[in-house]
C-alpha cells in the first residue's frame, strides 16, 4: 500500500513515516516544513528510514502529486488550540478549507482511504463527565472548530468508493526527534528535568486524555488497513479510558519518573477546556487496535531521551519545540508572509 503522509516532518508524522515503512508501506510524504529548524536526537535507529518527501505547502497540492497513492494520511495543519487562535483566519483556510480540498483530490483520483488526525479537543469545556463520540461537540478555539468542520464536510463525501475515517487524537505525549514542548507531559518532563520542579500555573484541575504517540502511530496504520466496512465514515475516540488524567495528576506521574522533581500548584486558571473521553470504541471497533503505553512509560521514555542527550534549558526553550514560538518567529523574521506561505 502507497500512503501520502502530509504533515510528514511534524511531531507524529516523524514516527508515523517509519512506522508504516516497517509494516511494509510505502510512504510519500508531504511538509511545509514549519518546524525543521527542530529535531532533537539522531541515535534511534528505527527512526533511520526517511520518506520521499514534497516539500509543499498543503494549500498547493495536485492531483498529479497524489497519483498512485493507495491512500492518504493527513496530519498537516496548524496543529494546537493556541497556534489557531493566533490566526484563526489562515487557521481556517489551512486546517479547513485546506483539507477538505485534499480529500476532494484524492477522492478525484480515485484513492479509497483517507485517514483524518482530529482530536479530542472538539469536545471543549465539558462538565468532567465521560464523552463518547456520539456526544455533542463544543469547541472552543478555531482549532478546534475546523476539525469539526472537516469532519462534517469529509464525513458527507463517504461512498461506497470513497473511506473517510476521523481520529479524535487524545494530547499526545512521548518521544519524538521532531519533538514538541507545547504539549503537556512533554513540556512537565522537560520542566522536571531541567529545573526539578513543576510549578503550575493552575490548580491543575482541568480534565485531559493523553495518548502515546505510538499509539496514535498504531490507529493511524490500523485505519488503513481495516476492511473499509469497518471504518468507513467513522469517527473513533484515540486513546485509553485509564489515561484520562487531571492535570495535576499528570504533574504527579511526571515526577515520579525524575528523582528529586518537586510539584506546586498555581490558582484557579481561566483555561474552561477540560473533558474525560470515553475510548469503548476504538477498541471495540478497530481491528487489531489497542495502546501499548501509558503516561508512566510516556515520562520514562522521555527521561531516558533527556539523559542520553543530556538536554539543556537551551534545549527544552528551543524556538522550534514550541510551535507557535517558531510560527511567531518565521513571521517576525519574514520568511513566512501573512498567509503562512514561505517568501
Ligand atoms: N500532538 C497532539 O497532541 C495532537 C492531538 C490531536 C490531534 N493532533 C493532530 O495531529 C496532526 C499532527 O500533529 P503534530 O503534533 O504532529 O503537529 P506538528 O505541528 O508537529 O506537525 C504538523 C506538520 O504539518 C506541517 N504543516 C502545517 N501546515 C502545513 C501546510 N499548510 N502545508 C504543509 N505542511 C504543513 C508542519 O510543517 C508540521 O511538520 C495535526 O493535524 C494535529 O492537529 C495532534
């Protein structure tokens, strides 16, 4: 199976590539390459094969760029709820408009599969009870309004010829050379690590399921390879009902993992986005699926990475660790224009 990966030198896609490779696809990548001033460690040897890639802003793909693609994986966009609210309008014209014309190309062309990454993060402020994905959405950020968008204007294009599936991503954690800060294990481990305190801003109150990168590598692969029946139109829940954490309890399991770490709590904070996901269904429903890892194993990993590397503040600060620092900085230094193109 040919996979177009888009979003390929991304955080997840940086492991999604190779992840196929090993199970026998070939992979096509495409990347704007926002963040490639980033990569953190070269010594993992499973992450050695690299993808084909166009370097391409997703807004100027063709139909010719997706011939002889089997199916597509789209991950490219501006990828958190603070980067969105940056530039909701370019937010919309990337994450929304951009999408939903890809899957109307690949479509075109005749390819079957089309794997969406949404995330858990339509569900905004919930009341802290457990959502399922019939639940009603309620996103709060342009972010996450576009997902929902193009989960309603891909969803409509499902035929029998055409498989859309849609991925609501729980906050990822763990390991990546394409790595990100913003994101909350990754950042409280880098916290721990560098300064052996994690001092909240919060009170750490606010609900969040997490998911292992891997795991969302592991979803990705098994929504290509399901029979089409199984997942076409579908929507599923990435993540376990055991990683549904509280902020503050994610702050505990972070500091356990570093010796010495100590943890405070800050006041109530503004932040109204805070949901516990229930993740029955994809286990139910996605043959083969289910998550290998947990935040414990997400903070371990991460130590053993920041020891090998023995990682700096310098390091962990790094304009391109933190997507909307680099997106910020891309601008200021105007090499990316108003529309996010590169000049
Ligand atoms: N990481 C998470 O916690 C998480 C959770 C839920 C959903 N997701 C979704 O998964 C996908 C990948 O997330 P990630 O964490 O790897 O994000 P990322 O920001 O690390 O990667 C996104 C990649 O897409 C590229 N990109 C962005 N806009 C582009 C454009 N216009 N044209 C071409 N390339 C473009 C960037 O250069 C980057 O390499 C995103 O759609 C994100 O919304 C991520």
């Amino acid at each position: 199976m040919k996979v177009f990966v888009t979003g390929v030198n991304g955080y997840i896609g940086a492991i999604l590539a190779p992840y196929l490779m090993e199970r026998g696809m070939t992979v096509l990548g495409l990347d704007a390459g926002y963040y490639r001033d980033g990569w953190l460690y070269s010594d993992d040897r499973r992450l050695a094969s690299t993808p084909l890639t166009l370097n391409k802003d997703l807004r100027h793909i063709t139909e010719q760029d997706l011939q002889g693609c089997d199916a597509v994986a789209h991950l490219a966009e501006l990828s958190n709820d603070p980067l969105g609210q940056n530039n909701p309008q370019v937010t919309h014209a990337i994450n929304h408009a951009g999408s939903v014309s890809l899957a109307r190309k690949a479509r075109a062309v005749g390819i079957r599969r089309f794997v969406y990454t949404s995330s858990c993060s339509v569900y905004g402020a919930g009341t802290g009870d457990f959502l399922d994905e019939t639940a009603q959405v309620n996103p709060q950020t342009a972010y996450a309004e576009c997902k929902v968008l193009v989960e309603r204007d891909v969803g409509r294009m499902a035929d029998t010829d055409f498989s859309p599936v849609f991925l609501r991503n729980a906050t990822a954690y763990g390991p990546s050379p394409r790595m990100r800060f913003d994101v909350v294990i990754n950042d409280l481990s880098a916290l721990a690590w560098t300064t052996k305190r994690i001092a909240m801003i919060s009170d750490g109150s606010p609900w969040r399921p997490v998911v292992h990168v891997q795991d969302i590598c592991e979803a990705i692969y098994r929504s290509l390879i399901a029979p089409e029946e199984a997942v076409r139109g579908k929507i599923f829940n990435v993540g376990q009902n055991a990683d549904n954490y509280r902020i503050r309890e994610i702050a505990q399991i972070v500091a356990a993992e570093f010796p010495g770490c100590e943890v405070t709590a800050g006041p109530p904070s503004g932040d109204n986005r805070s949901y516990r996901v229930n993740f029955d269904r994809i286990h139910a429903e996605l043959p083969g699926f289910s998550c290998r890892f947990t935040a414990r194993d997400g903070a371990r990993q991460l130590r053993e990475v920041f020891e090998r590397i023995q990682m700096s503040s310098d390091t962990y600060q790094f304009r391109a660790f933190t997507r909307l620092k680099q997106l910020k900085y891309l601008q200021a230094t105007q090499q990316i224009d108003g529309d996010f193109f590169w000049r």
